[in-house]
C-alpha cells in the first residue's frame, strides 16, 4: 500500500502520521508551502483524505481531487466534511466513534462539577494569594440535580450513566423517544466497610467503569429517563443541560436564546449559539456554561474570558493518550480495510 497517497490537510497526531507514514504515501499538507499548486500536482493520485473536527473535506477540495475514494476522519464528528458531495461521487466516509464515548462523557461530568463548584476559579483564588484574605465563597451542588441532555446516542447515554451515579434524575430529547432506556452500567452494588462519604465516592467511581474492591447484594432497578419532545420542554425542566448530539444543519444553534431563557438563571450548560450564550451569560439571564467546543475554534469570545461563571476547555473531549491511540488505529483500520476492499470498520457510509 506504499505507493497509495493519503493527503493530510493539518497536524492531528504524532502517532497517527507514523502509522499512516509506515503503510502509505503520507502528503502533510501544511508542510507544503504552496498548498493550492501541490494539490493541483497531486489531484490525480490522492485516493484518501484524514479529516477531524477541524478539517475535514469541503466540496472545494472534493472537486479538486478527482481520484478521491475515502475520507477517513480522526473525530466521530463530520461536520467537516461534504457528506452530500461524498455521496453524489460515491467517496467513502469513516469516522471514531465508540472509542472516545468514556473520555467524552468523563469530561461532560467534569465541566459540570468545574462549573458548579467553581473549579477553575478556586484554583485561581489559591494560586493568587487571596486565601489567605478570607475564606472562598459557597458554591452549588451538583449531585442531585437535574440533567437534560439533548441527543442520546452514545456520548448522551453515557453521560446519562455517569450522572445517574451522582443521584441525578435525567430526562432527554431526541428526534424521537427511545423505547425503554435504561442504564446500562454494571449492576452498582452498595460498600461494605465504607462510610458514607466512601460510598458516595465510589458509586460514582463506578459510573466511570472503574473496579471497586467492597461490594454486596442488593441490585439497583433499571430506570428509565424521562423523555421531552422540544429542546425547550426539556431545559425547563433541567437544571443543567447536556448537548451530545451531532452537530448538524438541523441541530445548529439548536440550544437558542428560547432554550436558554428557559434554562434560567440557575441553568448552567453548553451551547451552540454562540452569540446569544454571550448576551445570556452577560445579562445574567443564564447561570453558567462549560464550554468544549466552539462555533469558530480556536476563536473564542473574549466576552467570555472575563466571566467566572464559565469554564472554557480547548475542544479536548476525547483528547487523552489512550482515546486518541484508538482512534488513530481506527482510521488505519478504516483505510486498511478499503484499500483491501474488506468492509470498513466504522462506515458512515
Ligand atoms: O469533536 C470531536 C470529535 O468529533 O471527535
């Protein structure tokens, strides 16, 4: 397979350009100074495109490369990338999900709790002296509280599972209502020989798939979660608010200024419509945001920078070193597969 020519529009992973240099003709695009004439060279000897969150394939460069057969994509997202356009051609389309579905959830709950209990700023508040001035304020609680979460697919059902451990009810939207939802983590089991703080923590280890050593008997019912049939029914009904969903031209600024006025003051939550999660957050209309992912990365509002009710993360949802090696092996799984003409691993079509 050396001789077939993968073009990688920009850097992604370390390891994922060894592998792909090992078994490809590997083009880094942003090594090249004259993109657009090195792509005019190439056109007729590309057959694959690694895209991820931030590049993927638009309708320009689908045209530009006439001999294109698939675009692999290092993200379970693909908005980047011209699905219409890949289909009209006949381009395959693969993408990673399942592999970063824990890390992504794992960090849902984490922006949740930095947020909530106000994290970042406590950390601020040590680090500047200011401790020593006077005790830190309260903060809110989290456990207990209820989560909507918009899209239960993988990422939203495992956010689900890990916040259910925090003694959340959780409710949800989707395109349509899934028939009898129910948790799917591993029977949780009460502690034998801890106390109730011990307890409390490793319930919640639990959500997280990590081995606890005391456990006994009795067996937690499955439960179901409450299903909304508008975004906004669901974030009234929330106090915190969970976007998992794909981000698509129907789910497009799905959380507006009518979602966020109906999260309220005490809602706190991720967005997509950027602007008005700014007037929201300014005019105190929305209680907080923890943010990941952004409308024009790595461009952030600087409205927000200011605000302590916010905490800004650099689009790092599945970016662990275990994550980002699995799917990295997927991709070449991916490309493997098609040039082999065995069936792709994770196909979006
Ligand atoms: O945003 C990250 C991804 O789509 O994998």
């Amino acid at each position: 397979m050396e001789s077939i020519c993968v073009l990688m529009p920009i850097p992604m992973n370390a390891y994922l350009e060894r592998q792909l240099e090992k078994r490809f003709n590997l083009f880094k695009l942003w090594t090249v100074p004259q993109k657009a004439q090195f792509i005019k060279d190439n056109a007729d000897s590309v057959r694959a495109v690694i895209g991820n969150a931030t590049s993927g394939a638009d309708a320009e460069l689908i045209d530009a490369l006439p001999k294109l057969e698939i675009v692999a994509s290092f993200s379970v997202g693909i908005d980047k990338v011209d699905l219409k356009k890949c289909k009209e051609k006949g381009i395959r389309v693969t993408n990673t999900p399942d592999v970063l579905t824990d890390d992504v959830a794992d960090l849902a709950i984490g922006l949740m709790l930095a947020l909530l209990r106000r994290l970042c700023e406590s950390d601020r508040f040590v680090r500047s002296g200011k401790w020593k001035l006077g005790a830190y304020k309260l903060t809110t609680k989290f456990s207990g509280k209820t989560v909507g979460i918009i899209g239960l697919g993988r990422i939203g059902q495992a956010v689900a599972t890990r916040a259910e451990a925090f003694d959340c009810p959780i409710s949800y939207y989707s395109r349509s209502q899934k028939a009898d939802v129910k948790r799917d983590s591993p029977h949780r089991q009460p502690i034998i020989g801890l106390g109730r703080i011990g307890q409390a923590v490793a319930t919640r280890a639990e959500a997280f798939d990590c081995p606890i050593s005391y456990y006994s008997r009795s067996q937690k019912a499955d439960v179901k979660y409450k299903y909304y049939p508008t975004v906004v029914e669901l974030a009234a009904n929330s106090d915190i608010l969970v976007v998992a969903c794909a981000l698509t031209e129907e789910t497009r600024h799905i959380v507006n200024r009518e979602v966020m006025d109906a999260l309220g003051p005490k809602g706190r939550g991720p967005h997509v419509d950027e602007r008005e999660l700014v007037s929201a957050l300014v005019e105190g209309r929305l209680g907080g945001a923890g943010l990941d992912v952004y409308e024009n990365e790595p461009e952030v509002p600087e409205e927000l920078f200011g605000l302590e009710n916010v905490v800004l993360l650099p689009h790092v949802g599945s970016g662990t070193n275990e994550t980002r090696q699995a799917m990295a092996d997927l991709v070449i799984g991916n490309l493997e597969a098609h040039f082999l003409k065995k069936p792709l691993l994770t196909p979006v079509f």
